[in-house]
C-alpha cells in the first residue's frame, strides 16, 4: 500500500512537472506569436489561466491568457502600460509546434490600460504637473495672465470624447487663493486636456476612464475579434 501510495504521488509530480515546463515553452512561443499576430512592437509577459495547461494544449482552446503589456511592447512612451485577459482564445497545437498560426480567434478580451500622469502633463507643455485628486485630477502650471505670471492649480474631472480623455476644469486657484470667476474663463484654455488615446491592439475599445495612483486608468474591453497581423 505505501508503494502505490509512493508511486502514485511520484506519477502527480511528473505529470504537474511537465505541465509546468509544458506552460513556460508555450508562454515564450505564445508571446511571440500574439506580437506578430497582434502587431506589438514586443513580445509581451504572457501567461496562461486555469490547470492543467497540457489538456488546453491539445484541445487548442484556452480559457484565460493574461498579457502584460509594457510602453515598448505597444510602441508608446515608457510608463504606458496594458494588462488585458483574452478569454476563449483558440489555437490548434499542431499549428504552434509547426509555426504556422495564420490568425488567432478571440471570444472576449478585457482588462486596463495606464497613461501615466507625466505623459499627459507633458501635452500641457513644459512646466506642467498632473496628479490624481480624489476621484479627479489636479493640474498644475504657471500661465500669462496681463503680463504677470500666475500660479495655478485647477481641480476637475475625467471624462471620454470618442478618442480622446478630457479633463474638465472646475475650481481654479492661485497661490491658495481663489481665482476670480472672469479670470477662469480666460485660464482654462491654457489648463484644458484633451489627450487623444493612441491605438489599441486586440481590437480594444475604451469602455470608460478614472484616475488611480500611477495615472489615468482606462477600461478597455473587445469581443469575438480575430488576431490577424
């Protein structure tokens, strides 16, 4: 009985191992293959959902594939970040092994993408800061207002226009001071935002907008869509 037991443990052990060496291979060659398909300008971190992956493997259907996507991955300035699940996702193994994946459906991808604050205080121009406030943004910068320079610092929120996260003005201060409501008008067209959001692969679309810690969140979300190249 402690033989069986024995073996029977030693059999698990070889079967999750090579599941496991199994998964590492398929992730660096499914990183590969999802960059070209999916036209990155890098291979993503990729890994792969649900146990065992070897019975995935040769069903071609995979349940879960987490890809992190880095600003160098989508050819966008460093800090923008994508981290996305593709549901459903559907490639025979035989086309793996043989290198010949032509196109790769997908039931549902969803998931988040970062523009960091930098990059959008950088659209403002020199001088400019971005940072979260509450369930807003506050930007800050020094603008002409009659020929003398004041400090400004406006609370607003996030919104989407097609492409394109807006941010709203709202109260404007200087120096802690309240800025009076005839010069606001004049002040907000230098603190607008209007950042226009670069394109997504996947066939992503953006769903909606907040901001967090390491800047503006984007929910982003796409269904039955094929990966082509």
């Amino acid at each position: 009985m402690r033989f069986l037991l024995v073996f029977a443990l030693l059999l698990v052990g070889l079967v999750v191992g090579a599941d496991r060496v199994g998964e590492e291979i398929a992730e660096d060659q499914g990183a590969r293959v999802l960059a070209e398909r999916a036209g990155l300008a890098g291979a993503p971190d990729l890994e792969f959902g649900g146990f065992p992956f070897l019975t995935q493997a040769v069903s071609g259907r995979y349940e879960d594939v987490r890809v992190s996507l880095t600003g160098a991955d989508l050819g966008q300035p460093e800090g923008t970040r994508a981290d996305v699940s593709l549901r459903g996702v559907q490639v025979a193994l035989s086309d793996v092994v043989s290198g010949s994946v032509q196109e790769v459906p997908v039931e549902g991808v969803d998931g988040t993408v970062t523009l960091p604050y930098a990059l959008l205080a950088d659209d403002l121009g020199p001088g400019t800061t971005v940072t979260r406030d509450g369930d807003g943004l506050r930007v800050q910068r020094t603008v002409e207002v009659a020929g003398v320079s004041l400090p400004l610092s406006a609370r607003g929120t996030l919104s989407l226009d097609g492409d394109a996260v807006v941010f709203d003005v709202g109260d404007v201060s200087s120096a802690g001071v309240d800025v009076p409501p005839f010069l606001v008008e004049q002040v907000s067209d230098t603190l607008d935002l209007s950042y226009r959001i670069p394109p997504l692969p996947f066939g992503l679309q953006v769903t909606g907008v907040e901001p967090a810690d390491d800047g503006v969140r984007l929910r982003v979300e796409a269904v039955d869509t094929v990966l082509r190249g």
